[in-house]
C-alpha cells in the first residue's frame, strides 16, 4: 500500500498474565495486530478477553500455566499459527505476600525459563521478547556460583539448586532470587536470541498500582517498598500504562540494538537505597 512504512496485519502478540500490568500490555500493543492472552486462571482469563475483545480488539485467550512446559510450547505454536511473532511479553507471576517460595520459584523462575526457551524456537528475525521481574531482582546478594547456575542451569532442574535450598520457606527471599534469576536467563539467553534476529529485555517495575501490590501493601516487604516510595522523592506508585510503554519501547523497533539487558522502572528507589539509604 502506497506510503505504509509498515504493515502490521499477520504480526502477533503473546502476553502472559491478565492482571493490571498485562492488561495494559495488552491494549498498547494489541492494536491492530492479533493478539494472544494467556494466564492460569481461567476466569481472570475469560473477563479480559471479553472485556478487551468489547474494545475492538483481534484477541484470543488461552488458559496457560507457566509452570508447565508443554502448556507454554503450545501457546508458542498457537502463536506461529497465527502469523508472524512481533513480540512476547511475559508479565505472569506471583508475589511474595500472596504465594510461598515454592511458587514464587515455580512461577517466577521456573516459569520464566519454560517462556524463554519456548519462545525462542518460535523466534523469527525482528521478534522481541520482554519479560516482567521486579526491582526485588536487584536486591539480591548472590555468589557469581550461584548467579551462573541460575543463568544457565536447564530449566527443570532449577529447583534443585543450592540457592532454592538455601533460602528454604522465606517467600520474601525467594520472591527476590527468582525475580534475579529472571535478569541472569534473559542475559545468558541473549546470544541465542541474536542468533535468529530476534532480541530478549526485561523490565523491572517497582510499586506498581495493580491488585498485586494491594495484596503485597499489607506485607511487611510492601510497607518496605512504599516507604522506600516516600524516601526516594517519587511519592507515588508507578501506573501499569507506565510500565506498558515501556514494554512497547523495548518491544518495538526504536529498541532493536538493546538486548539482553534490564530495566529498572522504579521512580528511583533503587538508586535512594544505594547512595541514601
């Protein structure tokens, strides 16, 4: 079509989780494109299918647990089947107020992983993939053994690691080793990813104004963060459209010499704590 620099019609978008942030992925890089929504519980599924579907949105849901390798490799062919794979956004997971270091490893990490590995034969040239931690990735204090084992350790052995071990039933701790691991797979997967054209991010929110942070608010590791939020000057929780045009940044094409690194979208907590707090 004369003067179209770009035609997206056949490109699909993956998003994993429909809560507050994958929604607003969804409606930023939804448009025009098919889109493809995925999260475990089927009814949080089904209530936002419907409701972005009422928005005028090309979009189809499937009920899909992370954890579940074989669960993920068949939305990572429901998605080839649809046309051309533009980006993959991985925003499903678990906090520590709301899930046990069982989970948060299974899900955050584990489930990562499974998205990651899948996602990456399904990759074609100009394919982004971007996956949601937290700013709790960089408050880890790892051993270099153990950040390389949770860099490159195949992903269904990594719940036999020393690390997940150590730290046992502390949802708190393994809400923060699982969100690092997060950073490590997608830096030790860049290489692969380069390989086929395609480029692989993260992004690490801070407090975020969804139902998962009003769940973590009550926790004492919440009342840290926002406390932090207070201390920092930023007085406020980020909105998930903030962190969606993020996503979109590094999922589109003013992004394509950035991969396998972080990003830190936190209203600069992180640098407080490091020279204030």
């Amino acid at each position: 079509m004369a003067g179209l620099a770009f035609d997206e019609r056949g490109d699909v978008v993956v998003v994993t989780g429909a809560g507050g942030i994958g929604t607003a992925v969804a409606r930023r890089l939804g448009s025009g494109r098919t889109l493809i929504l995925a999260d475990a519980s089927r009814g949080q599924l089904d209530r936002t299918v419907a409701l972005l579907r009422g928005e005028g949105y090309a979009i189809l849901g499937m009920a899909t647990d992370v954890c579940d390798r074989a669960a993920v490799r068949k939305l990572a062919e429901a998605a080839v089947g649809e046309g051309r794979l533009a980006a993959v956004v991985h925003t499903a997971g678990v906090s520590a107020a709301t899930a046990s270091a069982r989970t948060n490893f299974a899900v955050n990490m584990v489930g990562t992983a499974h998205v990651i590995e899948e996602f990456e034969t399904a990759a074609v040239p100009g394919t982004a993939l971007v996956c949601v931690a937290s700013i709790a990735g960089h408050y880890a204090t790892l051993s270099p053994a153990d950040e390389a084992a949770l860099a490159t350790t195949p992903a269904d052995e990594l719940g036999e690691l020393d690390v997940v071990a150590t730290v046992g039933q502390d949802a708190v701790c393994a809400y923060i080793v699982s969100n690092r691991a997060v950073h490590l797979r997608v830096q030790a997967a860049a290489l692969a990813w380069n390989l086929r054209g395609a480029r692989v991010n993260t992004v690490s929110p801070g407090v975020v104004a969804t139902a998962m942070a009003e769940a973590d608010a009550g926790s004492a590791y919440g009342e840290c963060l926002h406390g932090l939020l207070d201390a920092c000057g930023a007085g406020r929780t980020a909105t998930p459209s903030e962190i969606a045009d993020v996503v979109a940044f590094l999922a589109g094409p003013q992004a394509r010499y950035i991969t396998g690194t972080d990003l830190l979208v936190d209203g600069g907590q992180a640098a407080w704590t490091r020279w204030h707090g």
